[in-house]
C-alpha cells in the first residue's frame, strides 16, 4: 500500500559531504527517526552518470551545487527557480480593463487551441481504456480520504532509464512506459472529456475518470511539484501533453480536490520562477531555444491557470517581459538569435534546434498577438 516514490541521482564526488575513496564498499541507509517502513527499489550504486543530468529537488536539495554554470541548467534549475520566486516575487502591472478583456481573449484562445480530436463515442472510452490499461495505469481507490492507485503500475520512463547499466538496461526497461506516449494519451482523454461535457454526452464522467486514474498514478510515480525525478533533462519534450489537458479537465479535478495539486505540478516543471531572468547575464541565453520549443506553452498555461485575474495578469506581464528580453540577439556564442538570421544552441550554430525553437514559439506569439500581453516591437 506505498504510494509516493521519489528517485535520486547523487555524484558520489561532487555532492556528497566527506572524500570518496577507491575503496569504498558499503552504503548505509538512516530511517526518520519515527515508527513506519524505508521501501527501496533500483538501487544503482555504481554507474557513469553524465555531470549535466543530476537535478536538485526538494528530497536532494543539495545535488549538482554549481548548477547555476551547468549547460542544461534551463532544464534542472527547478529548485532555483521556485526559489527565486519565491523570495522576489513579480511587480504587479496596473491592472486596467483593457488588461482584463485581453485576459479573457487568452483564456478563449487558449481553450480554443486544446480542444478539438474527434466526437467522443462509446467505442472511444471502451479503447482508450484498454490503451491506459497497456500503459500499465493501475484502477483508482481511496486510503485515508486520498485518491491513489488501487495496486502496483507501470514505471513511468522520463530520463530516468538513461542511468542504467548497458548490460542491465533492456531487462530493467521492460515493461516500462514512455512519459511522451503516456501524457500524449492524457492529452487525448482530456480532449474527449472536455467535448463529451460540453456535447452533454454520456461518456463524459467515465472519461474524466480515466484521466485522473492516469493524473494520480503519474504523480504517484514521481512526477509531482518539488521531485525531479533524478533528472528532469528534456522535461518539456516528454510533458506538454499533460499540461495541454488541464484547462480541459479543471473540473474534474477541482472535484476530486486535486486542482491546487495539479497547479503546484505544472509551475514546479514549467520552472515558472524563470520569469525574473533579466537576461543581463548572458548565460540566460543558453538553452534558450529549448525553452521556447517546449516549455513557452506551458509557462503560458501556468499563468492562465493562476487562482485569480490579479496573479494571471501578473504572470502574464511577466512572460511578456521575459519574452522582450529573450527574442532579442544574444551575445557571442550564447544560444538564441544571431544579427545574420542563424539560431545558436550548445554553443554554436545549430539549425534543427532552431527551427523547433521556432515551431514551439509561434504558437505563442500567435496566442497573444493584438492583446496587451503581446511580444513587443523589437522582439517581433
């Protein structure tokens, strides 16, 4: 009956207290200091960890302390950025009722964009059941007052395989689910949910039902605000599926009272707190068209998603900012745009990267186009 598993990737040489020694044989495990059980699994003592995947969480804060000089630190600085945030904070722009009917053309526009797949049928719940019952997505029950999977289910694989032994890995990765195909199907349920509701269909609550079975079992397996899962690297390749749906099944999850829950998750991934970087620090520029490729969305969707009009306002003056001062050239080899037309990434010129930089970001540049919370002159 355990539920919450959290995984940590720790450098024996670099995160650790004391001085490793070749000779070291034996780890030792110390319990909280209270009645209860220590469940271990996939214990990996010795493997090759690449020095750029380690992520500090709130279980390991004290992992990869130079992440602020670490090439996928707009991936892993999660910890950093809830931080920052919440130490600062955002100014709160002047709220007018211009800013308040622009707000509402977003959420239209935003809901607009996710809706849509084909009109939900008995036939669709009956094989969208059997897909998440393949992924491994364990039946719901409930154990003091909370919501979790009724048994065991299915490893659900973000990067977290790439530490495992190459002679050991196929047998360790049997069985396991890919976090793209699992919220990619999440994305489809939502969209059948949302237009099953709104048709007055039949089909509506088992398919919201469906998807919050696939919402617990995945933050049962890690994936929920202040875990990084050992490494978080290219999050947002993996996750925008599960993102994409929650303005879809809000309801659902407000009824279930999971929605605060749910909200935590997506600013925790979504590294919201990136909103203050000023990018006087030229080092702001790496990684950029990462994040403009996968993660813009759903920093979008974090700040629709904020609990009242005076905060999604505020987050959404923030992105625009953040925006102003990212579409801009970047300095020497520093990723982003170059004076020539030529788009950076890893130091140097590199045009598939680019062009999904581009492809992430136009979406959003289009969703916020003619509103006050548009990209300004320059950026455009």
């Amino acid at each position: 009956d355990f539920t919450g598993w959290r995984t940590m990737w720790v450098r024996y040489g670099y995160d650790t207290t004391g001085t490793p020694r070749p000779d070291m044989d034996t780890i030792t495990f110390r319990a909280p200091a209270r009645v209860g059980t220590l469940y271990l699994d996939q214990v990996i003592v010795n493997a090759p960890m690449r020095p750029d995947h380690p992520t500090p969480d709130h279980q390991v804060p004290g992992v990869q302390p130079e992440i602020d000089l670490a090439d996928n630190y707009h991936w892993l600085a999660l910890n950093a950025f809830e931080k920052d945030l919440a130490r600062r904070g955002l100014p709160t722009p002047v709220i007018t009722d211009a800013l308040r009917a622009d707000l509402a053309t977003l959420r239209a526009r935003h809901l607009a964009t996710n809706q849509g797949g084909p009109k939900p049928t008995a036939a669709m719940l009956t094989q969208y059941a059997a897909d998440v019952a393949a992924l491994g997505v364990p039946e719901l029950t409930t154990r003091e007052g909370r919501l979790v999977p009724a048994r065991p289910g299915a490893f659900v694989d973000g990067y977290q395989t790439a530490i495992f032994p190459p002679e050991l890995s196929k047998e360790l990765k049997a069985g396991t689910t890919p976090l793209r195909n699992y919220t990619d199907k999440m994305f489809q349920i939502a969209r059948a949910h949302e237009q099953a509701r709104r048709l007055g269909l039949p089909q509506a609550d088992a398919f919201g039902q469906l998807w919050l079975r696939c919402f617990v079992h995945l933050r049962d397996q890690g994936f929920a605000a202040g875990s990084a899962q050992g490494t978080i690297h290219h999050i947002g390749d993996q996750h925008r599926g599960w993102w994409d749906s929650l303005v879809l099944v809000r309801p659902v999850l407000e009824q279930a009272g999971l929605w605060q829950d749910a909200r935590a998750d997506l600013a925790w991934f979504v590294g919201l707190g990136r909103l203050l970087q000023d990018f006087e620090n030229p080092d702001h520029y790496g990684g950029l068209v990462d994040v403009l490729n996968t993660l813009l969305l759903g920093l979008v969707t974090a700040a629709l998603l904020m609990p009242t009009e005076r905060e999604q306002i505020t987050y959404l003056d923030a992105l625009r900012r953040w925006c102003d001062r990212a579409i801009t050239y970047s300095p020497g080899v520093q990723g982003g745009f170059k004076p020539d037309g030529s788009m950076f990434h890893h130091v140097g010129m590199f045009a598939d990267y680019g062009r999904d930089g581009l492809i992430g970001s136009a979406p959003v540049i289009g969703l916020l186009a003619g509103t006050a919370y548009q990209v300004g002159p320059d950026a455009r």
